[in-house]
C-alpha cells in the first residue's frame, strides 16, 4: 500500500508517493515517485519542457460562468442534462442542433454537466424532452427567484416580437411582419420585470393573431402569478382589454391606439399652443413631450404631444402626398389608473427599454429568429431554450452592472479563456492551465464568482 511522505530538506517540503516494506526484519520505505514540491500547500512539480505534450485545448471561462449562473437560477435540476447543453450553446454558439456535436467537443460543457458522450440523437431527443416537460414550475421558480431581486415585483412589462417560421408542422398562414417579408409567422409574447428585464414567463402565439386577442389570453396568468401592475404597449391595449384589466383590479400603464372618438372627444379639444408650453414639458432620455391628462374609464387618458413626431410625421405625408389639413400630427395617448404622477407615468411608458431590450438580445446573441426546427414539439423545445438562455443572460447583466460590463460583452471578453491540458511524458502526470487572464477577464469572473485553479 502506498501513500504520501513528506521529505524535508534545507531547500523546503518535497512529496513523494512511497510504499512500506520489510528488509531483515525492519520496516523500510521505497518511493515510488516524486510529486513535487510544497508550497503552501500546493505540489509545485519541475518538469522540463522537452517532455511536456499537449493534450488538448477547451473553451473554458465563458461556460464556467454561465453554468455558475445556471446553478444560481437552480436551472441544473433540470434531470436532462443535454437540455442544459442547448442552453449554455444557444448563448455561445450559432449553429444548428447536427453541427453541435463537433464544435461540443472542444469545450467544457460536457465535463461541467458530467456528460461523457452527447450525440445529435441525444440533442434532439432533449429538444423532444423539453417541449414534453412541465415548464410552468420551471417559469415559477424563476419568476419567484427574479421577483425577489426587485423593488417594484409586483410589475411586469409585455410585449410580442414576431418570427419565420420554415416547417410545415403548424397551420400558420403567411403574413407580413414587421420587416415587410411575407412569410409564416409564430409569435413570442414575453413578460419581464420592470427594473431588470428579467423573464417571467412567454407563451408562444400564431402570427395572424393581433396584440389584443393576446393580451387577453395573458391577463389571467398575470393574475395567477400575483402581478397586479402591467405596462402595454398600444398594439395590445383596446377598450375592452381596460375593461378586463379594472374587472381584475389591476394597475395598467398602457399606450393606446388614436381612433375617431378618441380623437374628437379629447385631441381635437387640444390647441396646440396651450400643450406646448413649459409647464407641460415632460424630459425623457432623448427628447422631451408635452403632455395634458383628461378623466378616462376610472383613470387618467394622458394626450403626449411630441414635436419631432409631429415633423417627421408631416414630412412622410407630404412624400407620400397623404398630407391632411385636418389631420393633428405628432400625438399619442397613454391610459393609467395608478396612483403615480402623469409626468412619471409617461417616462415609464416611454422608457420601457427594459422588454425592447430583451426581445433584442433574444433575436440577437439566443438567435431567435429563424425557427430552425421543423417539428411543433421541436418549436416549442426551441423557444424554451432561447427563454432559459434570456434568463442566464438577464441574471448575468445584473450581477455584472455594478462594475460596468454587459453580459454580452462579458461573453465576447471570455470567448478566449482557453483551458490548457498538459502531460509530462516521462511520468505519466496530467494538469491543466488557463491562459492568462487580462484584467477585465479576472473582474468579470470575480464580480460573477467564479473559483478556477491552475493545477
């Protein structure tokens, strides 16, 4: 049997692994090798470099900050670990489930999840998994975990971004989107936290179903989970959806859409002199409105007059020849039933980047647009995958605001933070080396919490 001995000699504490053994009659030691030596506590080994080999380079820094953050979000109870491996490659790579396998193989991924074979099967076999799983405690868990890290948690900000869809799988009519293409279209309505963008839940929608009929079908779930505070954009607000919203008793901050009565009961009343003027002035970011509150449906309908609106407005109208004389151009409405300020109401709506934000990074950086999967299990699967990449990348954000960085820079920045696997060849001993790191790379996996060791 062998085991560790310590040598102490005038240059320090060496280690070696030595095995006990009888020579007339008395017990002696015979090393077997020399482990190197003691420094603090660490084997500090001499190797020379004529017999050192590489055994292989990995992808590393980045992918032990994500799963750091999965682990926070309690995302690695998920029982199939190959949904994980979706997940940490939707957020670092832009390639398709069958050419994932490769690329895998070059990274950490597997050894961090202790996967020691993944496949394309077994990819979409977890794609499959995922649709089939109850992703509502999934959404509640995180929900209940984001909520807890904002003041205002009662609020949720909705919106709906539309994507291609290639497959044959769902009956989906073509139609316009956003972009002008005529295509299939399935929608991705997303509900985040009003502070920090964080996901609370999605529901996934036909593309020829309008913001309105959808709102509808969310409410209830707004409800269910407790969130008593939601800002609209105006595509999902009508008068019936305000009358569903105060039947819930409910705070809405919501744009609405200008229609006849609207227009004549409260925005032709308006002259433009009386609402320009600096007692209505409201300062948003990068422009300022000018605002007038009228009484509406038990709260406030707030007319938003917006000079360069009107400008641009104007300016399309002659290009066009659609100019009306009659026409006010340059003015929006925005309905509340909050106890808040009109002047803070405006600059919520108005500064809502939060959810503008998140549908960017989802069609960004989680590639989101197009659906490359053909099968409605596969679609399901894949959009879970891009709400539980939002979800890292969001918590991410948070954590690395106070020193100043993105989560998507942060990623960009630890692409290159290679693990370095070597092998002296003369003892067989294996170690593992990161690349040095620059600063920025060491802020960002401190700030996140990262603990990595050169052997």
């Amino acid at each position: 049997m062998t085991f560790i001995r310590k040598i102490k000699k005038k240059s320090g504490t060496y280690l070696a692994e030595v095995e006990s053994y009888r020579q007339r009659g008395k017990v002696k030691q015979r090393v077997i090798k020399y482990l190197g030596k003691d420094i603090n506590g660490i084997i500090s080994r001499r190797t020379s470099t004529a017999e050192i080999s590489l055994r292989n380079v990995k992808q590393s820094l980045d992918i032990l900050c994500i799963d750091k953050i999965a682990d926070e979000l309690r995302l690695k109870s998920i029982k199939d670990k190959n949904v994980l491996v979706l997940v940490y490659s939707q957020l670092l790579e832009k390639r398709s489930i069958n050419k994932l396998e490769e690329w895998l193989r070059f990274t950490e991924i597997p050894e961090v999840l202790g996967l020691k074979n993944i496949s394309t099967v077994k990819l979409y076999n977890a794609l499959t998994s995922l649709s089939n799983l109850e992703f509502k405690k999934v959404e509640d868990d995180l929900s209940e975990f984001f909520r807890s890290k904002e003041e205002s948690n009662n609020t949720a900000i909705i919106d709906v971004t539309d994507t291609y869809f290639e497959g044959s799988s769902i009956n989906v009519k073509p139609r316009r989107g956003k972009d002008g293409k005529i295509k299939r279209l399935m929608q991705f309505a997303l509900a985040v936290t009003l502070e920090n963008g964080f996901p609370l839940f999605y529901k996934k929608y036909p593309g020829n179903l309008s913001g309105i009929q959808i709102f509808k079908d969310m409410n209830l779930e707004l409800k269910e989970k407790g969130l008593d505070s939601v800002i609209l954009d105006r595509g999902m607000t009508s008068e019936e959806n305000l009358k569903i919203i105060l039947n819930l008793k409910m705070k809405a901050i919501a744009g609405l859409r200008n229609n006849p009565n609207i227009t004549k009961n409260f925005i032709s009343t308006i002259e433009r002199d009386d609402i320009f003027s600096p007692e209505n002035r409201v300062k948003l970011k990068t422009t300022s409105v000018y605002i007038k509150p009228f009484d509406y449906m038990n709260g406030k309908l707030i007319v938003v007059y917006n000079p360069q609106l009107e400008i641009l407005k104007k300016e399309h109208a002659f290009d066009n020849d659609i100019f009306d004389k009659e026409k006010k151009y340059g003015y929006g409405l925005i309905y509340h039933n909050t106890s808040l300020k009109d002047r803070d109401v405006v600059r919520k709506y108005y500064e809502k980047d939060t959810v503008e934000r998140a549908f960017k990074q989802l069609k960004g950086i989680l590639s989101l647009r197009p659906v490359r999967v053909w099968l409605n299990e596969h679609i399901e699967g894949h959009f879970r995958i891009c709400f539980l990449a939002y979800a890292i990348l969001s918590y991410m954000d948070f954590k690395l605001k106070r020193v100043g960085i993105s989560a998507v820079e942060a990623l960009n920045s630890l692409k290159y933070g290679y693990k370095v696997g070597l092998k002296d060849s003369l003892n067989g001993h294996e170690w593992d080396l990161w690349v040095p790191l620059e600063p920025k790379q060491k802020k960002i996996i401190e700030t996140i919490g990262v603990v990595y060791k050169n052997q």
